[in-house]
C-alpha cells in the first residue's frame, strides 16, 4: 500500500531531478481539442456496452452503471457510485441534427443563439422546445467537472446534464451552497449513485447525489489547479454524442 501511494504522489508531479531540464514542454499540445476532459455517462438499456451483440459492449456492464472512459476499469456500478470533486461548472446551449436526419451534435455555444425560434414540442407535452432555422434543436446543457476520487488516481471528469437533468444538476448546486456557503465548489466530495425514475416516455437511470466530506489541503489545491485550467478555457469538455441526446430527452 505504501509503495502505491509513493508512486501516484511521483505521477502527480514530483519530477525525477534528473528529469527537470526536460521541462520545455517539447511534443505536447496545448491545443484545446488535444486536452478534452471526458464524459461520465450513466448507462442505459439502449446503451451499446450494454448490448451483448454491440462491438462496444463491456463484459459486465449493466444499465444503470455508470461508464467512466479511459479510466482503468471504466465500470463502476451505479449502486456503489463514485466519489466526486466538483471543481468547474458552465452551461452551453447544444445544437443536434434530428435522429431522422442523421443525427449528431452540430455545435455549442455559451448562450442561446439569436437565429434560434422557441416553438411548441411535436409531441404534445406542453413543452417550449428551441429550433435553428434548419430545423437543429437547441438545447441547454449544465456541466459539471470535477476529480473522480478512490478509483485508483484522481482523474478529471465532466458529467453533462440536460433536460431532466436540469432539476438534479440544480440540487447539486443548492447541496453545495448549504454545505458552503461562499466556499468554493472544489472543497466538497460529493457520493454519486444512480436510481431508476421514469415518466410517461418511458424509464431510465437518473443521478442519486449526496454530500460526503470536505476535500484535503491537496485535493483543494488541485481542484484550483483544474478550475483554472478550465476557467482560461485550456482544457474543454469531451463532444456528447448521439447516446448522450436520446437520454437528455425524456423531460
């Protein structure tokens, strides 16, 4: 145990002697595109790792899982959850191609777009939906980065909420600044699970939040380290894809 320990603090910074007249930065990148922060999703039962006959599929993977990419063992099961340092929070609006069109995210922007028409949801739900002239909907998406913790080295994650997601991402908000007050987002670790819910569309895994504890000295200097870093925009959230939209729809 403590040899692990010695060699993730080594990782986190603590550079060799012998190592520190390499420091020039030669052969990285510092191109946004090169330093996207990746999604955390919750997996549903149309979800391809789910899906035994999918090539994306997970050995064990079940809805209701949360998929954490590029981690060493990405799934972590929603009833045990994960423990989460929120360090970054922005809303942009999404702009999608219809699913009948082809689908996919066409952009993002950080406010509503002027050329954007408010128009009833064809569904009948008494719903304000927003269109752009070619017929892409719009919708308001809240990110929340943080460090996912005790799944082996901290790693740097963003978890997108929308539609039906509004409601718990502010719930996360309203956990913080009663346990806060003016402090900042990155001095709480909060417990993520996932529970089932469903609505007259159907039903699906949705966030379970809860406060834990207050984050070390050294998890609060590197949730300022990441704030930073996505506040002067040098790291950016990973693009949603199409899974991230069918899910974000059932308002």
């Amino acid at each position: 145990m403590a040899k692990r320990a010695v060699a993730l603090k080594e990782d986190e910074g603590q550079v060799p002697a012998h190592l520190r007249q390499y420091q020039s930065g030669r052969g990285l990148s510092k191109d946004q595109s090169d330093n996207v922060v990746p999604i955390i999703r919750i997996l549903q039962a149309l979800s391809p790792q789910v899906q035994k006959r999918n090539n994306e599929y997970i050995d064990g993977a079940e809805q209701g899982d949360l998929l954490l990419r590029n981690a060493a063992d990405p799934i972590v099961k929603g009833e045990e959850g994960i423990f989460f340092q929120p360090c970054y929070f922005r809303k942009d609006w999404v702009e999608w191609v219809p699913r009948e069109s082809g689908g996919g995210m066409a952009g993002r922007y950080p406010a509503l777009p002027a050329t954007a028409q408010r128009v009833e949801d064809e569904k009948g739900r008494n719903v304000q939906k927003y269109v752009q002239p070619n017929g892409n909907e719009l919708k308001e998406t809240r990110y929340h980065f943080g460090f996912v913790l005790g799944h082996g080295a901290p790693m740097p994650f963003v978890i997108p909420m929308s539609g039906s997601g509004h409601s718990i991402s502010k719930a996360l908000m309203t956990l913080l600044n009663m346990k806060g007050g003016d402090l900042d987002s990155f001095v709480h670790v909060l417990k993520l699970k996932t529970r089932p819910t469903s609505n007259a569309l159907g039903e699906w895994f949705t966030w379970d939040i809860a406060w834990d504890r207050y984050a070390t000295e050294e998890e609060c200097k590197e949730g300022e380290k990441l704030y930073d870093a996505l506040a002067k925009g040098q790291k950016v959230a990973e693009d949603l894809d199409q899974e991230d939209e069918i899910h974000s729809s059932r308002i």
